[in-house]
C-alpha cells in the first residue's frame, strides 16, 4: 500500500466517514485503506480496545491511561496511534 495516511475499517461506518474524509481533505490519492474483517477473539478484543481509546478522545479526553493493554500486549503503541490517527484525532509521534 501507498499513501502517507493508512485507514483501518472495521464496518461500513468507519468506511464511511474515511471516505467523506478522503473527499474533504482531497487526500484520496494518498490514502491507503485496510478494510478488517476479525475472526478470533483476540483480534475482536485488540479492535475494542482502541475503538475504546477513540471514543475517549471524541468524548473530550486529553489523554488516557494504556499502561496495562500494552504491558499485557494486548495492543501495540505504533498500532493505538496508527489507529487514532486514521480515526482523524491527533497523535504525538
């Protein structure tokens, strides 16, 4: 994939917003999309939990507390911001 923007969808919604965003921002020609369709439980997991993380930031957070999900591996931190950043909420890298 090419593009310096990489959008992570998980339902029709998200596809949704990525592509009036895309639309917006005239950033079609450098967005590269991944469409994911979980099937274990653990991936299933990994996809709330950052879901988690962008629904606390659109709610007004300014910062969350992770220190657990990446002890435990559950998500990894270039996989959270990835996520953020894709969801349009602003990342420190």
């Amino acid at each position: 994939m090419t593009g310096d923007t990489l959008a992570l969808v998980e339902s029709p919604a998200q596809l949704l917003h990525v592509l009036e965003w895309c639309h917006a921002e005239q950033s079609a020609e450098r967005t590269a999309l991944a469409v994911l369709a979980p099937g274990d439980p653990a991936t299933l997991l990994q996809l709330r939990s950052m879901a988690d993380f962008a629904e606390a930031f659109r709610a007004g957070a300014s910062g969350a507390l992770a220190a657990s999900v990446f002890h435990d591996r559950r998500i990894a931190i270039a996989d959270l911001k990835d996520y953020l950043a894709a969801q349009s909420i602003e990342v420190r890298r």
